[in-house]
C-alpha cells in the first residue's frame, strides 16, 4: 500500500523553483480535508507570503497550535494573519540558508505547515500522559478536532496510553464495505509475530467508542465508522513520536485514498473480463458461407 506523503508537494516545488528563479506569484490550492493555501508575492518577488485556512483552527488554537508554530517557524510566524485565513508565513528567499542540506530541510519544514498546526493536539495529549503515568491516575482531556464536516478526532491521555478516535463517513454503500474490509485487516494484521507492537486498532460501525459516546453531537447512522488507535508510550517516545503524529494524521486520507484505488482497479478487471468474454462471443459466431447462384443459361443471380 502505498503511504501518503505529510508534506504538501504544491509548497515543496514552488519554493524550490522560486529560490532558484525569483518572479512573482499568485496561487491558491488545497490540500487534503479541505485545508486552503494561498502563495503569493504581495511585495516583492523575494518575499514570499504563505496564507492558510483550516476549518478547525479555534480548536487547535486551545490545544497549543500557536505555540507549535512559534517554536517551528520563529519570526516567520506573522502575528497578523491574511484575511480570509487563519495564519501565514512571510519567507525571504535572500535568507534562506545555501547549503543544498539545510535549504531542502528549511523547504521541507514550510511543506509541513498543516502538519505542524495539527500536531498541536497530538503533543499535548502525549505530555499529558506522561504527567498522568507518574501520578499514577486521572484522566486527560477529551480533545476534539472537528477537521471535516460531520468527522473529528478525538483525542484522550491515560495513564498508561493515549486514545485516538477517527469518526469518518462512507457516503457510498461499496465504501463501507470496502472501508470494513480495511479495517478488519488493521485489526488482524495486528495478530502477526512481526507487529505485535503497533498500536492497537478497533472498529465499530454506528455504534460509538466508550470514551466518546456521552457526547450529544455524534452522527448514528449506518454510514458512520469509528476507528480507535491505542497509543502506548513506546509508540510516541522522543524517537517516534512526530513519526507517529505525521502517520496517524493521515489516516483518514489513507484509508479513503486506498479505497477509491481498489475501486478503480476493480473497475479496471471488471472492464478487461468484459472485453474478453466479447472476444470469445465473436470468435463463436458462425460465418454465413456465401455461395454463388446460376440460371439455367448460365448467368449469375443477384440480389436487388
């Protein structure tokens, strides 16, 4: 299966052929859960403004979004967003750095921008585990991050693990059975002597995990999932911790993208059966042998 990229590729290709090539710029593009982007030159062609729109900011503001921004982006991190969005960046391309090691890593870092902002959560959840383990008990705050209409996140520390749950749509029938199948496989594959150690996985169609379901907002319907990851502290230690972040972020993204893709290769088999059977049927038709008639004198007969 394929693994989606937590870098946005539109931000990583346009820095780099404007920090070769300076000129002016003005696009908007989107990004995954419909998070909007806007790259422009509002000054000069050296300056680079980075706008973006994320439908649950409020949420990730209270959860330490600003904060993560801060300490990743440093004075780039303008205090007064672009209208119509929720934060920007101002990127002098005369002071990014000239080696090739540090400039990509620089441009890989600006490529995360929602990665980043959406991590904000997921940190503080992991902090919070850490402060309940040695207290011995309580219970962290129920997170939620309202990403997509009608699909959050939600996030919660224990003292020995950190929940996170995924409510997500199937708005097509062939997509929740496709998306059960999926599912189940994260939960069987789990059974394997190889990855015994990743995280724990639970699915439940319609019916709400335990940890959220005294919330009044919550869809009931057959289209509805919930997927439950079991974080344990040796999932989000120092070494895998944003490793985990930026692939759990995704994983709405993942499970969705794969099952459009087994859809289209499904369609794909569907058309090549059809197209051989229609081979088959016209090699069976049996040929009209066409033969000559005569008159009695001799002459040719033919159809008017």
């Amino acid at each position: 299966m394929i693994l989606l990229e937590p870098h946005n590729v539109i931000i990583q290709t346009t820095l780099n052929e404007k920090i070769i090539k300076p000129s002016s710029l003005d696009v908007a593009f989107v990004d995954y859960d419909g998070v909007r982007f806007h790259l422009s030159t509002p000054e000069r062609k050296t300056q680079l403004l980075l706008s973006m729109h994320i439908r649950c900011w409020d949420e990730l503001v209270q959860y330490g979004a600003l904060e993560v921004l801060q300490r990743e982006y440093g004075t780039l991190l303008q205090p007064q967003a672009e209208p119509e969005y929720n934060v920007s960046l101002v990127i002098d391309i005369e002071q990014i750095p000239t080696s090739p090691e540090d400039r990509d890593a620089f441009v890989l870092s600006i490529a995360l921008f929602k990665r980043n902002a959406l991590a904000a959560p997921f940190e503080s959840a992991f902090k919070t585990q850490k402060q309940l383990e040695g207290a011995g008990t309580g219970q962290g705050e129920l997170m939620q991050i309202h990403y997509r209409d009608e699909e959050a996140i939600y996030i919660q520390a224990s003292p020995d693990r950190v929940t996170v749950i995924f409510s997500t749509i199937f708005s097509d029938e062939t997509d929740r059975i496709y998306g059960k199948v999926f599912l189940q496989e994260f939960v069987d594959a789990r059974r394997q002597p190889a990855i015994q150690n990743a995280p724990q996985v639970l699915y439940s169609n319609r019916e709400p995990p335990l940890e959220i379901r005294h919330l009044k907002d919550l869809r009931n319907t057959e289209d509805t999932g919930y997927v439950t990851f079991v974080l344990f502290p040796r999932h989000f230690s120092p070494i895998n911790a944003a490793a985990t972040i930026s692939h759990i972020q995704l994983f709405r993204d993942y499970l969705h993208y794969h099952i459009k893709c087994s859809k289209a290769y499904m369609h794909s088999r569907m058309r090549f059966r059809v197209a051989e059977f229609q081979k088959v049927l016209n090699r069976a038709k049996q040929e009209v042998v066409v033969t000559e008639r005569k008159t009695v004198t001799g002459r040719t007969m033919s159809t008017r």
